[in-house]
C-alpha cells in the first residue's frame, strides 16, 4: 500500500503568464516559509536583488499557515522562536500559539516586501541543472519553467502531510482530518471523534478538543517523554519595556538560548542530566495521573532525547477528564465506521483526526532534483542523506539546502539553525554574483571528511541510542541530526572557506 | 516449530487481526447449552475468560523486557489478543445468559490473587520467568481446556470462535518456545546467578503462592466438570517434550524449574499436593475486602464488540 501524502494547499495554477523570461534570475527559492522568507530577506539586505521565491500554496507562512489545528503552538519560547533581525517587542504568551506566529511571518513579507517576489501556486516537481550554462531551471507541476544561477531549496523538513499506513484507511465512512491540514468548518459539537498519534501535535490537540467534543479516544501507539511547560501571558510592561529598550529583549533571548543549550547535555547525549531530565518528566506524570495502569501507559521506555520532547501541562489532565479514553492497543484497521484494535473491539466515530505527522525525507528528496551530469539526487541519497554543513552536495553546484542533512536541532529553536544556514548561503552567493562565477561545486573529499567526523559523533547521542524515530532511516542511518550544541552549529556555519568549493567562473570574466 | 523468523511472525500477526464484530452473536444455536451443562459451563468460562485476561497481563509485562523492538511489538499483539480471547468468551458468556447487565464474571479467589500478583509484581519479574511460565499456561490452555470444552459444547458458534482464538495461539506458542530456547542461550553459570538470584526473590516467592494453588483449583474445577485430569496432564507433558527439544530449550533453568514443578502436580501422590491444596482451602477464607478493588486494567475488559 502506498501512503498518500498531502501537499500543502497545493493546488491546481494554471500557468498565468508566458513561461522563462529571457534573463535568469540571480536566485530562485523554492518555499515561502520561514527559511524561504529570510533568505530572501537577508539576500536582499546583502545587495542581491534579482530573486523569485516559488510557493505552491497561496500565502506565506509554510508549518504556521498549514498547522492552524486547535492548540497549535510554538514549544520553544517565542522569543527564541523568531529572527534575530527582526525581533517582535510584542509576544502575547511566553509560548506563542500558531496564529500568532503566522501574524509575524506575514509582518516578515510585509514590512519587507517579500510578497512581490513570491510567485503563489507553483508547485515545483523538477529542479535540474544545465553543465554548459551553469544555471538552474525549476520546472513546476504545470510545466512552467524558472531559470536562475543559484537555487535554494527551502521547502520544509516537516511540510508533507502524511496518513499512517494502515488497512482500511479509504474505508471509514466518517470524516478524516489531518492535523495539518486543519478543517475549520467541521463542527465537533456533540460528535465521537478519535485522535490517532500522540506526539507533538497531538498533545498540544488533544487538550482543546476534549472541550468541544462529545466523547474523545486518544490512541497511543509509543508514549513520549512529557515536560511541564510554563505558558504565560506577557505583562505589558514587559512589551512597553522591549519596544523601548531592545537591548532588554536580545538579553532575554541570550538566558533562553542558552537555556536550551543546556539541555543538550540531557538531550543529546546520555549524561547525568538526562536521568535528571527523565525524573522531572517520570514526576510530572507521576503528580498529574492518579491511576496506576494508566501512568505505566503513558512511561516511555526510551530514553530521553532520543525522540522529540513533548512540551504540555494539559495534556495528562485532559486524558483523565470523564469524556476522554485512552487506548493502547495495536490498531488493526479502519473500518466504515470507526477504528478496530486487536484487542477485538471497533471503537466507532465520527471523526478521525490524524495527528500522525509527516513524510521525511531523510533517504530520497521530496521531488526530482537533477545535477551536473545528469545525476539524481534521490538515486544519491538512497543509502542516506549526506551534504557538506548541511547545505551543499557534490555534484550539485549552486544548490543551496535549509534543514538539509544533519541539520536538525533537537534541543533549540529551528530558527537559531536556519539563521546560520542563511547567512552562510548569504556569503557564498554575494561572492558568485560580485566575482561572477558559473558554478560552485563542493569537493567530493571535504564532503566526505565532514560525513565521516559527524558520524562518528553521531554514534555517541541519544538518537542513535536503538529507538525508532523519524530521525533515522529504515537502516538506522542517522540523516537528520546534527551531533552537537547549537553553538557548535553556528560555528560549523560561521566561515565559508571557497578552497571547499570547485570554482568556475563564467568564461571571460578576469581572475 | 524450529527457530522463527520473528519478523515474518509479526507480518503474520498483523495480518490474522479478527474482531468480535465478525461475529454473528444472534446466529441460531445458544439452545444448545443443556440445562445440565449451564453451571458447570459458566463456571468453566468464567475461569478460561480470567487465565486469558491473566496471560494477557503477563504479555504485557514481557513487552517491557523484550531485547528486541520486534519482540516489543509481538507481546503487545499478543497482550491485545489474550484480551481479545477474554473478551469473545464474555460474548459467549452473554450470549447464553451467563452475564447479567454490565458484570464481569467473578473471579475465583485464587486468580484473584493472580491478578494481584501480577498488577504489583509481574512488570519486575525478568523475562526469563514469564517466558517459562507463560508457555506452561498456554499449553494447559490450548491442550486441556480448550479440546474439552469442543468436546462438550454443541453450539457451532462456539466451534467457529475457539478456530479464530485457536489460530492465535498457535502463533503464541511458535514464539513461546522460540524465546525459550533464546533464553537458554546464554552462558551457563549467568544463568545460573541470575535465576539464584530471582528464585529467592520475596517477589517471586509470592507469585508462586499465588500460581501454585491456582493450578491445583484448576485441577478440582476441571475434575468436577468431568473432564479426564489426564488430559492437563498430557499438556504439561507436551510442555516439557517440546520445550525440552533442543539443548538451548533444555539449558534455560526457567524451563527445568516449571518441568520439575509439573511433574510433582501430576503425580497426586506427591507431598507437594498437601501443602498446595491446603493453601487451596485457605484461600477460600481471604475475604474480598482485603484485596481492595481490583486494577483498572481488568475494567477494560468488555463482552461488547463495539464502543
Ligand atoms: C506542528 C509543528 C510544530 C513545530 N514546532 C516547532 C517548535 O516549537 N520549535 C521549532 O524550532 N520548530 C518547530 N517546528 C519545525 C518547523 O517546521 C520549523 O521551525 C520551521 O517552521 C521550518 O520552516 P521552513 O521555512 O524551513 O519550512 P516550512 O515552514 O514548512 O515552509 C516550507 C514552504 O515550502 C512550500 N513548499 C514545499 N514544497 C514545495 C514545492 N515542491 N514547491 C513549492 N513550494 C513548496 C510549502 O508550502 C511551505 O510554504 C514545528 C513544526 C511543526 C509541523
Ligand atoms: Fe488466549
Ligand atoms: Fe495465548
């Protein structure tokens, strides 16, 4: 059985105006989200102006315009969860929900223009390089075509939706939401509705729809480990006091990176903090559910880390309230009416949401990507991702990658990551366009020296520590993760050294 | 029944799922149940619904300690499947006026204390015990009570659900005896240690209180109701043939510390049977007050094949 994915609000564009125009473009980047957005941002700042950004759906926002379920929000605080360039003085809670995000990325686009390079509606299904020309074209699902010297891919490491395999899927007769791909015309009132999957997103749903529903089942497959998280409200004074002095907010924002790099040591490797981390956890369960079958249902039995952690001090509660049921058994399949598990019984609905996450790309990429030579990116990748700090492949010139392989923080806001990611792309692109040159190629033994060094690093943390996880491969090929502090990230990304890189420059340009 | 390819078993697992609700409850044939049967079957189906609900307790607690994620997820299919059996026998149940309302069956005192063992102790025991003494519930199960029962009950519904319950434990037992003789792998003199270790534990002393009457009322029940106790015997025959086939299986302690005790239960002359079937009479003055209210996990028990 295939599973289906869902793209974001992809949806049907008919090519509006004549395709190519005659001159390429300096860059193109695939995505409006936030890493697309910010490129551009910082491109622009730097002095490169001629860029196109594609966007298959009809707004910016990327994960904050697609994840609008109930709940929906940010588990690092908000100030840590925004640009450093472009601060906003005006958080309402101390863990901003998912409308509120998507208010800043549309202040992002607005405040600096963003939107007018942003073509809506193009899907693209072909990124392929030309050897003679040394350009990119991005061929989109209705065949337009984009040409552009350097090309980012900025799509998202979590923006396919996708279904859990499981038989029966097309048979439920009732209706089926994905987390997201939220359905906000669906009125739950009075309505039996399960919620398949318990890991960040469904903990942050769960405890918003047990209030609206008639009767709630969670159905948990693994438990996570869950941490008490201190949501507030921001006082105004305390807005009235970052808007005046911003050396305030940067200063709180330095406590909380730094905060979180702390837990690294718990998180990623296996050291006295993550027992403590694991303890705190075991006593949040242990002082939010009473009954003792189910507090052993909901005791992870990996170690901390080793997935995501789950944030949420409503989610226990909300399991225990007189209209919720937590069940555990294997499901076995969907049938017309609800879910049946193996214990023999159909549990019937008449709602599925699907909180069961999203298709990784951590051994194939998400559309065709062809490079010099003719070679395939998903064919490359096969055995696992690998690129050079996250964001060059060999034999891919001017391809730039966000959250590409080994990137992913675990501990630390994504958009600490990403900033790095763009200033280091924000370098080698202002030297392609003032030295002219045609193409920037990785070399094949910087990458694979920097592949063997994160491997070997790897196989110390907590990830690789025997869990399955969508971090690792089918083989346990660790493709996501970078083994390490976000600091040690940032200066993984800090110097951009052109001996890396094969450098041509375009025929006739001086030295 | 060589070694298993536990993979291939848990393909095979997923795709064997069955539910109550392909069943047809209603379909003619409860009339079958002669007023003579009646209490004594109930009695029989109360006992079989609970050692199903007992074993699927102690997968649960063998999915905690299983090495590998394969065997994780195969004693959570099994946790569920004994439920399942549990369950299907309730609708039996109810489905010849057995079962008043909402009621579980009472269990007798003895699998009372099981149950109770098992809540506070089974998650702590190592799986080298439960993955003894499980086949030897298992085999008793598929071996005597099951064949009895077929051989007394007409009703073709209830041949048509204990073909479904049986094609699982034949699964069950495939894994049982391979994780025997898995366990009897290791070297010799840690085997050794660790099972001092376990055998003197208090914990585990207080579950072979609670197991060993509870094989002997088996006993008494299954005798009263007619059937030949040979047939129990020939079960824990079969245990020990099987589970003693290679050298690993043989070499597991676990596995010669339950033969051995098999083999006193079948001799009823044994002095063992005077201490036991006293502590069969005992129990029978523990009120149920002591015990306080059962485990939350024995209310997820239901006879309803929808919820
Ligand atoms: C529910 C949820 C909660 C999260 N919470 C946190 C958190 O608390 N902290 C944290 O650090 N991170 C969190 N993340 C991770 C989050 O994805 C990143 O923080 C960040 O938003 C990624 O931004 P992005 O721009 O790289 O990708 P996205 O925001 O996914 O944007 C990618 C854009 O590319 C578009 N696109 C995709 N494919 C194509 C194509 N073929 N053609 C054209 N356009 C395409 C998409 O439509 C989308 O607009 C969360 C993610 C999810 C899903
Ligand atoms: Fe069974
Ligand atoms: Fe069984």
């Amino acid at each position: 059985m295939t599973i289906p994915t869902m793209k974001s609000g992809a949806r049907k564009a008919t090519p509006r105006q004549a395709p190519a125009t005659n001159k390429p473009h300096d860059v193109l980047i695939v995505g409006a989200g936030f890493a697309g957005l910010g490129a551009a941002l910082r491109l622009q700042q730097e002095g490169v102006g001629d860029l196109v950004i594609l966007e298959r759906a009809d707004d910016v926002g990327g994960t904050w315009r697609d994840n609008s379920y109930p709940g929906a929000a940010c588990d690092i605080p908000s100030n840590l969860y925004s640009f450093s360039f472009a601060p906003n003085p005006d958080w309402s809670r101390s863990f901003a929900g998912s409308r509120e995000i998507l208010d800043y990325v549309h202040h992002l686009a607005d405040h600096y223009n963003l939107r007018q390079l942003v073509r809506f509606g193009r899907d693209v299904s072909h990124l392929r390089y030309d050897d003679k020309t040394g350009l990119w074209t991005a061929v989109t699902q209705t065949g337009e075509t984009f040409q552009a010297r350097s090309v980012v891919m900025a799509q998202g490491p979590l923006s396919n939706a996708s279904f859990p395999d499981i038989p029966g899927l097309d048979e439920f007769k009732g209706h089926k939401i994905h987390s997201a791909r939220w359905d906000h015309d669906y009125d739950f009132n009075r309505k039996r509705v399960a919620v398949i999957g318990t890991g960040a997103s469904g903990v942050q749903i769960v405890p918003e729809l047990v209030k609206k529903v008639d009767k709630l089942t969670v159905f948990q497959r693994t438990p996570g480990w869950v941490m008490p998280r201190p949501d507030f409200a921001t006082p105004q004074w305390n807005k009235l006091l970052f808007r005046r002095v911003p050396k305030a907010q940067e200063s709180v924002r330095r406590a909380l990176y730094l905060a979180h790099e702390s837990m690294a040591l718990g998180i990623i490797w296996n050291s006295p903090l993550t027992g403590l981390l694991e303890r705190v956890s075991e006593a949040h369960l242990n002082h939010q559910v009473k009954d003792a079958w189910m507090r052993r249902q909901l005791k992870p039995d990996f170690r901390i880390g080793c997935k995501r952690v789950l944030m949420s001090s409503d989610y226990y509660p909300a399991l225990q309230r007189d209209n919720c049921r937590l069940i555990t058994w294997p499901i076995a399949r969907l049938c017309e009416n609800g879910i049946r598990t193996a214990e023999g019984i159909e549990h019937q609905f008449d709602c599925i949401v699907f909180a069961t996450g999203f298709d990784v790309s951590n051994n194939g990429t998400p559309f065709k990507v062809t490079g010099s030579k003719g070679r395939d990116l998903d064919t490359d990748w096969k055995r696992g991702a690998q690129a050079y700090k996250s964001i060059n492949v060999a034999g891919y010139p001017n391809l730039f990658i966000t959250f590409g392989p080994n990137s992913g923080p675990g501990h630390n806001s994504a958009l600490v990551y990403m900033e790095s990611q763009i200033e280091y792309l924000v370098k080698a692109v202002k030297m392609m366009t003032s030295e002219g040159i045609k193409s920037l190629d990785v070399r094949k033994d910087v990458q694979r020296r920097h592949n063997h060094d994160i491997q070997k690093r790897l196989a110390k943390t907590n990830w690789n520590s025997g869990c399955k996880s969508w971090y690792l491969t089918e083989d346990g090929f660790n493709a996501t993760m970078f083994p390490g502090f976000a600091s040690q990230y940032a200066r993984q990304m800090e110097g951009f050294d052109p001996g890396d890189y094969r450098v041509v420059r375009v025929a006739g340009r001086p030295q | 029944m060589a070694t298993i390819d536990l993979d291939n078993m848990l393909a095979k697992i997923k795709a064997s799922q069955w539910a109550l609700a392909d069943i047809d409850w209603e379909a003619p044939g409860a009339e079958m149940i002669s007023e003579a049967q009646w209490p004594k079957l109930k009695a029989f189906m109360s006992d079989l619904m609970w050692i199903e609900h007992v074993g699927a307790r102690g997968f649960a607690a063998m999915a905690k300690k299983a090495p590998t994620d394969t065997l994780r997820e195969i004693y959570t299919y099994f946790h569920a499947e004994e439920q399942r059996h549990a369950n299907a026998e309730m609708a039996l149940m109810r489905r010849w006026g057995m079962l008043e309302g909402e009621e579980l069956p009472e269990p007798n005192i003895n699998l009372r204390l099981t149950i109770e063992w098992l809540d506070r102790y089974s998650d702590d025991m190592p799986l080298e015990v439960l993955g003894s003494v499980i086949p030897m519930l298992e085999i008793a199960l598929d071996g005597a009570l099951l064949k009895f029962l077929l051989d007394e009950v007409n009703d073709p519904l209830c041949h048509q659900v204990f073909e479904k319950i049986n094609a699982d434990e034949a699964r069950h037992l495939g894994v049982d005896f391979h994780v025997m003789e898995m366990l009897g792998r290791g070297r010799l003199h840690q085997l050794a240690v660790k099972t001092i270790g376990t055998v003197v534990s208090p914990k585990l002393i207080m579950g072979v209180l609670a197991y060993a009457p509870l094989l002997n009322r088996m006993r008494d029940n299954i005798v009263e109701m007619g059937l030949k106790e040979e047939r129990l015997y020939e079960a824990m025959d079969k245990y020990q043939r099987i589970g003693g086939r290679t050298k690993e299986g043989r070499r597991n302690p676990w596995f010669q510390i339950i033969s051995q005790h098999g083999r006193m239960v079948v001799d009823r002359s044994h002095i063992y049977h005077k201490p036991v079937d006293a502590l069969v009479k005992l129990s029978n003055y523990i009120p149920r007050r002591a015990l306080g209210p059962v485990p939350s996990w024995v209310k997820e028990l239901t006879w309803r094949p929808t919820a």
